[in-house]
C-alpha cells in the first residue's frame, strides 16, 4: 500500500529545482572569476582574492585586461562580458540574498510560484524567469572564458 503525499510535499518541485539551477549557473560565473584572474596574472591573484565579493575580483578582473597587452577590441569584448557579468549579478542578488516570499495558501492548497524583494514587492522572479536567468548566465559564462582567453 502506497502512502499518499500531502500536497506541500508534491507541489512544484519545478520550482526548487529552478532555484537550484539559477544558483549553480551563477556559481559557475563566480568560479570562472577566479579562474580568468589565474590566467591574467602571475602572481596568484585568483587565491590572494579569494574572500573578496564578486565585485571587487571583476575590478580587478578588468584592471589585468586594461595591463595586457591585447588589441583594444579584444579588450573592449572582455570589458563587456565583465560587464554582462556584473549586471546578472544584480538579478542574482534578487534570487539568493533577499528574504524569500514562498508561501503557501492553505484554505485554497494553492503555492506562490514567485520569489519578491522583500524590500519592494514590484520585484518578482517567476519560474519563467528564474529559466531565462539560468539561459542568460551560460551565455554570459561563456563570453566571458572566450573573451578573457582570447587576450
């Protein structure tokens, strides 16, 4: 005899893992932040920074591009996916550093399917667009290495 699962333990597992994916996508960026400073410098810049917020280690991500010896388009093609880079950040920020408002109706067994900013409730991430976030961080991942490889 099966047991039969309350509704709170089936509903949009779609969601969690949509959560979980954005956060590893973005991971994947962090990481490569460190990998692009190792490849940039001598000096294991990479381990020296390692506690140092994103933004800070994409500074200085973009001084070691401004130091190499490269064309300026090469150049200008890493600054944009530095760029690109910072500004999904922001998004990131809205999905894994704000307080979650995912809650359930119980008298209608009904699951909010949106995360909001706490701080500003016009703020919200669906489903719909925690994929296009996990979409745009590969893009982003991957401009960034050919660009900072190509140097």
């Amino acid at each position: 005899m099966s047991e039969e699962h309350h509704f709170l333990e089936t509903l949009y597992k779609e969601l969690a893992l949509a959560l979980g994916d954005a956060v590893w996508a973005f991971a994947r960026i962090e990481w490569l932040t460190y990998t692009c400073l190792r490849r940039l410098s001598k000096d294991h810049l990479d381990e020296l920074v390692g506690d140092l917020s994103f933004r800070n280690r994409t500074t200085i991500l973009r001084r070691l591009v401004d130091a190499g010896k490269s064309t300026p388009q090469k150049k200008d093609r890493a600054h944009a996916a530095i760029k690109a880079a910072e500004d999904l950040s922001e998004r990131r920020n809205i999905i894994v550093h704000n307080p979650w408002q995912i809650w359930v109706d119980l008298d209608s067994e009904q699951f909010m399917m949106q995360i909001e900013k706490y701080a500003r409730r016009d703020k919200t991430v669906d489903l719909e667009k925690l994929h296009e976030f996990t979409k745009l961080a590969g893009q982003v991942e991957a401009e960034l290495k050919e660009s900072i490889y190509a140097l």
